[in-house]
C-alpha cells in the first residue's frame, strides 16, 4: 500500500477531511480480507441506527396531537423514538456472544430481517401501545446490525485499513442521518405513518448481504492482536463505553428533545422541525469527520474540549428565544458529540482480542444505545420536574461541563502521579 504521504488526498486540512470517506472507494484494501464493497456493505448496516431515530423525530410533535387523549401521551411518544434503543441495551451484548459462537453472518442476517419487518408493522397499527411493541422488537434487529458492522470490519480488515474503516463507519452514518432528518420531514407531510414505510429498505442489504458477505476466519485478523483478555484491554473498553453513553445521551437529546424545544418557540411545521434538527445533525456530521483527525491527537484533550462544547451548546440553545440560533447551538453541541466518537470506536475495537470482536461489538452498541435510551428520557424527567424543556437541556449542558471537569482533573492526577 502506499504509504500516506503518496496518497493524493494527503496534505491540507480538506483533505484530511476527505480522505477517510473517499479513499477506500477509490483504493483497494491491501494486505486485508476484503475490499471497498464488503466495507461499504457493513458501514450501510450501521445506518439503520440513523433511520431508528431521526426518520421518526419530525413527526413526533404529529403523534402527540394524534394520540392526545393517552395518559402521559408525550412521554409515551419518546418512547417511540427511544424503545430501540432500549432493546439494543438489552440485547445487543447478548446478540455479540452468541456471534462469536454461531457465526456473525447469521447472526447479521437474522436482524436485517427483523428489523424490515418489524419496523413497516406501525403503518397498520392503531394502539401506541402497539407501535411501542414493535418498535421495540424492531430493536432487537437493530442490534444485530449494529453490533456485526463493527464486529466484522473489525475481523475482515487490518490495521490502519481497519480504523480508516471504522470511522468510515462513523461518518456516513452522521452524513445518513442528517439526510434522514430532512426526508424525514418532508415524508411527514403526507402523514405521520408514512415514514414507517421506509423501514423496509434494509430488504436490500438483506440481499446483498446473502450474496456478497461470508464468514471471516478471526485467525487471519490481526484485531486486537493479542487472542486473549489483558487488564489494560478490560480498561481501554470499558473507559471508552463509559465515556461513550454519554455522548450518545446527547445525540439522543438533540434528535428527540430538540423538536419539542423548536415546538415550544412556535415551529410546528414537520418539514421545518425536521430542517432545524438536521442544522443540528449537520454539527455532529461535521464533528465525526473531524473525529478522524482526533484519532492523531492526545485522547484527554480531545474529550475535554469536546464535552465543554458539548455543555455550550446545550445551555445556549436552551437560553435563547430565537429557534434557529438554537439550532446553531445544537450543532456546536453536535459536533463537540462527533469529535469524540470515532477515536472512541477506535481505540476500543483496537482493544478487542479477535475471538472476542463480537462480545466488543455488542458492548460498544449498548454503550450507544443505553445512552440514547436514556438521554430522552433523563430529559423527560427533568422536564416534568422543572416543567420546562429548556430548563431540561440546560441541566445536560451543565452536567456535560461538570463530567469535562472531572476529565480535566483525572488526567492532572495521573500526570503528577506519573512524575
């Protein structure tokens, strides 16, 4: 391969952001088990993460007046946008061990399945009840195709081909979702159960996925590189994951709650709702891109400023009355979100001894998805307590800067006891 200073994306600043989408798709993987097509097929598996959530966040103002005479209608609507990601949390480190024992193709197409089926069910439904029901299996599809995207482009690529990968991985699916949010507004004009027809889409990776994936052997992947369980690589995981709820609760925020929070300064238009949240989803999309750059710098920095970010947008947002500069905000808390996310997957895939990638995969994704389940809802709570949504975001940014705090002192810590 050549080396990267060869490489005619190499260089200036757009080019480091170009590079890790453009260059796989132009340039073989050498020295790996697999091409540009096997990746761009596994990274397409992880945006089913984007349709789960945003497809559905510019009509969830629609549901509320649909649904208005349930009990507790507008909690019960986040649980709409939020019930697969509670059952990604349940399941998908139990989808990632039995991976490692059955095979990660099966076990991939398996989910793509029932996630089609699951997710087009609420178009025929009349009980939200019901459509939290499936939702919540659809869930269960969800974490299979997240958990075998990473797992096996942890196992069919090597080395630097593997990390360019996985934060190909991250970047497209922020570059999905933000065109999700868009659509998914506009879908919404014709009526709030028309974006549940979108979910049968994953058919298609379905069969490509027949016909293009197979079983790699984690013997000739270098993932991990050691076979078995050190104490640092214990660590490094779970580090990571910790870090990474968090950051996935303020994704979570940004889809969900920022609706409502564009609801209450006079936005009601789904096509607008929709625009508005993709300015916000264009912070993060914007942030992961810039996350590949990240992966070259001192870890702790990095997550330090991204989270103070992180705590700027969200208290702005909720201060001002304006409805696009608190878009604006959003996006600045969106991308100090992207920035942390792919050193994140990185350096724990990076850590995951081959004959344990699925186990890794499966913990990253209800890492993700604890956090999203219970960004909303934590917000939902504070909102009923405080009875203001924009008293809710301030609370994340505030415990977005407190947790900055705590990293900034730790990594003190370690470098005076390291003298």
């Amino acid at each position: 391969m050549r080396g990267a200073e060869d490489s005619p994306l190499a260089g200036p600043l757009p080019g480091l952001l170009v590079e890790p989408m453009v260059r796989p798709l132009i340039e073989p993987s050498a020295g790996t088990l697999a091409g540009p097509l096997i990746g761009w097929l596994l990274c397409a598996m992880s945006w089913l993460t984007a349709f789960a959530a945003g497809l559905l966040a510019p009509v969830l103002p629609q549901m509320v007046r649909q649904f208005a005479q349930v009990p507790h209608v507008q909690a019960r609507v986040s649980l709409v946008a939020t019930a697969p990601a509670l059952a990604v949390a349940l399941v998908a480190l139990l989808m990632g061990y039995l991976s490692d024992r059955i095979g990660h193709r099966r076990i991939l197409l398996t989910g793509l399945l029932l996630y089609s089926i699951a997710g087009t069910a609420p178009v025929f439904m009349q009980s939200l009840d019901a459509i939290i029901a499936s939702r919540f299996v659809m869930g269960i599809g969800e974490a299979t195709t997240m958990s075998m995207s990473s797992a096996l482009i942890a196992l069919y690529f090597d080395g630097s081909e593997r990390v360019r990968w996985l934060s190909v991985q991250v970047a497209s699916s922020n570059v999905v979702g933000l065109l999700i949010l868009l659509s998914g507004g506009l879908i919404g004009r014709l009526s709030w159960r028309a974006p549940f027809l979108v979910y049968a889409l994953p058919l298609v990776l379905l069969l490509l996925a027949m016909r293009h994936l197979h079983q790699p052997d984690h013997r000739r992947s270098s993932a991990g590189g050691s076979e078995q369980w050190s104490a640092a690589n214990v660590r490094a995981v779970t580090g990571s994951c910790l870090l990474l709820m968090f950051a996935t609760a303020s994704i979570g925020a940004l889809i969900v709650d920022f609706p409502f929070l564009f609801d209450g300064r006079g936005i009601t238009d789904p096509a607008l709702v929709g625009l508005m949240v993709g300015v916000c989803a264009f912070g993060l999309t914007l942030g992961t891109a810039l996350g590949g750059i990240a992966t070259r710098l001192p870890r702790r920095p990095v997550q330090v400023g991204a989270f103070l970010l992180i705590a700027c947008g969200f208290g702005f947002a909720a201060m001002t009355t304006s409805p696009w500069m608190a878009a604006c905000w959003g996006a600045a808390a969106g991308l100090g979100i992207g920035v942390l996310i792919p050193p994140l997957l990185s350096h724990t895939m990076a850590n995951a001894p081959p004959r344990s990638v699925g186990l890794v995969g499966g913990l990253w994704t209800t890492a993700v998805f604890v956090g999203q389940f219970a960004g909303p809802i934590g917000i939902e709570l504070a909102r009923q307590e405080l009875r203001s949504i924009d008293a809710a975001i301030r609370c994340a940014g505030i415990a977005a800067a407190v947790l900055a705090g705590i990293l900034l002192l730790s990594g003190a810590w370690r470098r005076r006891g390291s003298v």
